[in-house]
C-alpha cells in the first residue's frame, strides 16, 4: 500500500496545474447567459442532428475534500491547483473496501509487490484511459455526425470515435489508447473500445490491465453544463467481474485549450530515488 501511495504523489505531483483563465477574453457568442451575463449551465442541452450535442470543453467533478483527503499530500496539497480529482482518479475500485476489489489472486499478489507504471520509468507516464479522463484536466468534445473527437489537453493527446457504422477492428495493434466505435442509444452516446496494450494502468493507484480489457463509456449531457460518464470496465484476465463507474463532469465555458506537455521542463526524474 505505501509503494501505491508513493507513486500516486508522484503522478499528482507530475500532472499539470489547472487554471481556468485560457483564452480569458473570450466570450462564447453560442452560449445561453443569464440575464447577468453569466453562462446558465442550467440551459437546455443543445442538440445537433437530433441528438444531444456533447461538444465542448468538459472537466470531472471534485470529490469532496473529506472523501480523498486520505491521498492527498501533507497541508491539503494536491497537486492541481485549485481542482480537486475525481475519487475514481485515484482508484476505478474506490467504491470497494479496501482488499476487497474483484481481482484475480495473482494479480492481487503482484500489486502487492508494489504498482506497475504505466510505460517507462518517468515522471511523464504515457497517457492511458480511463485515467487520461478521470484527471483534473479540462478534455474538449468535438462532435460531427460520424466522428466524435476527444481532446485532451493534458499531454495534448486525441481520441476519435467512430459512428461511421464501421465495426472494431478484428485483430488490432495494441495501443495505449484503443479503438473506438459509437453509437446513439436514446439521446445516450455508447463508446465501445478495445484494443489496448498490456502496459496501461487504469488509475493513480496503479491497477493493471491485459490486452483483453473492454471499456464501455456512456455519455449524457444533462443540461448544457452537466455531463454524465457511465464507465464499464470488462478485463476477464484481470479482474472477475466487470466494474462500472459513474463521473460526472461539468463544462468550462468561454475558455479553450492550451498546449501542455509534461515533458518539457520536467528536473524531477533525475532526482528521484531509483
């Protein structure tokens, strides 16, 4: 546990700060004000093609600081600024007491011997997903009939879902990211992905995952500036059971993106304790 511990501080404190002053002049003609002049994130959803338009730039909710304040550093530091993380950051099996979440016994006992990075020994880990979503960084939505985009500003790396009706690939190349394919169900956007490599980690505490994981996310935007993520994680070589996970988000009006690289700049590694 203190091994987990140690490198959960180490990715927070390699993560990016967060402030919400990008593009701060800018003034988002398309979105709903109140008569203040204030974005009214509790407008309708806009809609594109008949379906809810999830596009725009999103961030997960904070936790409550009495739920994660077990992982965060000495005096309250965090890490990120001023956004606290999503509990599931830390753990996709928080819900679960703790030795208790459904993994295999084999899998359990190499955690024990401590967490596997995800990638090569850095300060920078590779981004993976969920975790790439689940860190307190804004992602920006780009939404078109038959390709949805997903922006993160973190590493300043993308994804593309297709809802061209095309099928997953059959006998893919592994990847960090996998490969995705949607679908509307409802006003609910359903994201199939599969495809990984073994090397990824689901979260800050480092659970594992193999080549066999399935992620299911389902997206729905409640109201113009509240979305809900409906995460199911399927590795039958990993874990006995499927996990599903809900992370709320909440929209980051009249602001955009920055290019951020954790690389660059990065003095902390060489320092470290090996």
């Amino acid at each position: 546990m203190r091994n987990r511990i140690a490198l959960l501080l180490m990715l927070m404190v390699a993560a990016p700060i967060f402030v919400n002053a990008q593009w701060a002049i800018y003034h988002d003609p398309t979105i709903p004000r109140t008569k203040d002049g204030k974005p009214n994130l509790a407008a309708p959803a806009p809609r594109l093609n008949g379906k809810p338009d999830l596009s725009g730039i999103w961030i997960p909710e904070s936790a409550p600081l009495a739920e994660i304040g077990q992982f965060l550093l000495p005096g309250g530091i965090n890490g990120f600024g001023e956004e606290l993380p999503t509990k599931y950051f830390f753990s996709v099996f928080f819900d679960y007491p703790f030795g208790q979440e459904p993994m295999r016994p084999e899998v359990r006992a190499q955690l024990a011997k401590g967490p596997r990075p995800a990638g090569p020994p850095t300060l920078c880990p590779i981004p993976t997903i969920p975790l790439q979503g689940l860190v307190p960084e804004p992602f920006k939505i780009v939404q078109t009939p038959r390709l949805t985009m997903v922006l993160y500003e973190a590493e300043t790396v993308f994804r593309q879902i297709f809802s061209d009706g095309r099928a997953l690939p059959v006998d893919p190349t592994p990847s960090w990211l996998g490969y995705s394919v949607g679908k509307w169900m409802g006003d609910a956007f359903v994201v199939e992905t599969m495809g990984f490599n073994d090397k990824g980690v689901l979260d800050a505490m480092g659970h594992p995952h193999s080549e066999a994981l399935r992620l299911t996310e389902t997206f729905r935007r409640m109201d113009f500036g509240h979305m809900d993520m409906q995460i199911t994680i399927d590795d039958p070589k990993t874990y006995t059971k499927p996990v599903t996970i809900l992370v709320k988000h909440r929209l980051l009006p009249d602001t955009e993106l920055l290019e951020y690289f954790c690389h660059e700049n990065e003095q902390d590694e060489a320092h470290s304790p090996k």
